[in-house]
C-alpha cells in the first residue's frame, strides 16, 4: 500500500512538471516581448553627410587652416622662372656669370591657406583659399651658382570654392604673379620680359578626391 502511494506521489509530480513547461515557456516569452515593448526605439539612421561637420554659426573650429613650406634646390636644379633666356650665347653676351638677369631660384617659400568662417546653413560649404608662393635666389646656370636671397617673385594663386557631395568642389581660381625687387624693370639684355610662371589668368574647375586624399577630417 505504501509502495503504491509511494509512486502515485511520484506519478503526479512528473505529471505537475511536465505541465508547468509550456506555462514557463509562455511566461519568458512574455517576459521578452514585454521587454522588446518597453526598450527604447533605435534611432533613425542620419542622412548622408558631405563635407565639413556643422559647427558654431561664426568661426567653427578649424575654420583657418593650411601649412607652410620651404624648400632649398641643389645646385643645377634651380627653378627656372621664365624671366631670363637661356640661351647659352644670350648668357655670354650678357656678361656670363656677371649677367644681370639671374631669376634662377634657389630657395621657395611656399603654403596654402583655407579660411572658413561658418559654421551652419549652405554657407558652410563656401571657403577662400590662397596658394603663395615667394622665389629667392641668384644664379646663371652653368656660370654662377650662389646661396643668395635675393627677391625675384611673388606668385600666388586665390580663389573661392565650394564644397559638393560625392567629395566634389568647384573652384574659382585667380593666379598672378608679381616680381620682386629689380625685377621690377627691365635687367639686362638677356632679360625677356615675360610676366612670370604661366602670367595671370583664371580658371573655373571641379576637383574630386579620392582615396582619402585632402580634407580627410570632413564627413564626404
């Protein structure tokens, strides 16, 4: 009799067991959706951005920047600025290593310059840039070669620019060049004349960048 009553508690409780399963399921299913309910919704994915991040109204950050550069050219290398000929007979009946035209540069400064002062609206596509560039040196090829530095130009090139999806920019350049000291008038027989490194002129220009080249720091 014992023995009996012994399995019969048994019986029910696997009976009680396996009942409850499907109420335990039931319950963290729930439990899950009540949870999934009550998170909070993920947030709409922002549209595409494209050039600079949005900023302060006025001078965000970085709104100036640039960099500055200054190179030296060996010996037999110097940049030739179109202001001398050179032609070798010119040269000597010019004086040779004496002669007075001697726009072969030696040393450039050089750097580029973009200034962007807002920060929101459309406007914060639109910037200013400046490319200068300063030749110093006093040399004739093949008959004198100094460390001079002398002024001879100033070259530069100015413009706006504006910032396009698709890491696009349209850009209004003007470049001009100006000559420094006696350059300034005519030196000598061997002097041509001309106005410098491709003169003045402007261009209207669309740049794409690739690659992660250039403005890195902006959302294209």
């Amino acid at each position: 009799m014992k023995i009996r009553m012994r399995e019969s508690v048994l019986l029910l409780c696997a009976l009680l067991a396996v009942a409850g399963i499907p109420a335990l399921a039931q319950d963290a299913r729930g439990t899950a959706e009540m949870a999934a309910a009550t998170a909070p919704a993920s947030p709409a994915p922002a549209g595409a951005s494209w050039g600079v991040p949005e900023g302060r109204t006025f001078f965000p950050h970085d709104w100036v920047r640039g960099y500055v550069d200054f190179g030296v050219a060996p010996p037999h290398n110097e940049p030739d600025l179109g202001r001398c000929s050179p032609v070798g007979s010119v040269i000597v009946s010019a004086g040779g290593a004496n002669s007075t035209c001697n726009a072969y540069a030696r040393y450039l400064w050089s750097g580029y310059l973009e200034v962007q002062p807002f920060g929101k609206t459309f406007a914060r596509h639109v910037f200013l840039f400046f490319t200068p560039t300063f030749s110093f040196g006093n040399n004739v090829p093949q008959f004198k070669y100094t460390a001079s530095m002398a002024p001879i130009a100033f070259e530069r090139s100015v413009g706006v620019a504006v910032e396009l999806p698709k890491n696009f920019e349209v850009r209004v350049t003007q470049h001009q060049v100006d000559w420094l000291g006696r350059y300034g008038k005519n030196v000598g027989p061997a002097d041509l004349g001309t106005s410098g490194p491709y003169g003045l002129y402007t261009t209207i220009a669309a740049r794409w960048y690739f690659g992660g080249y250039g403005r890195s720091r902006e959302g294209r």
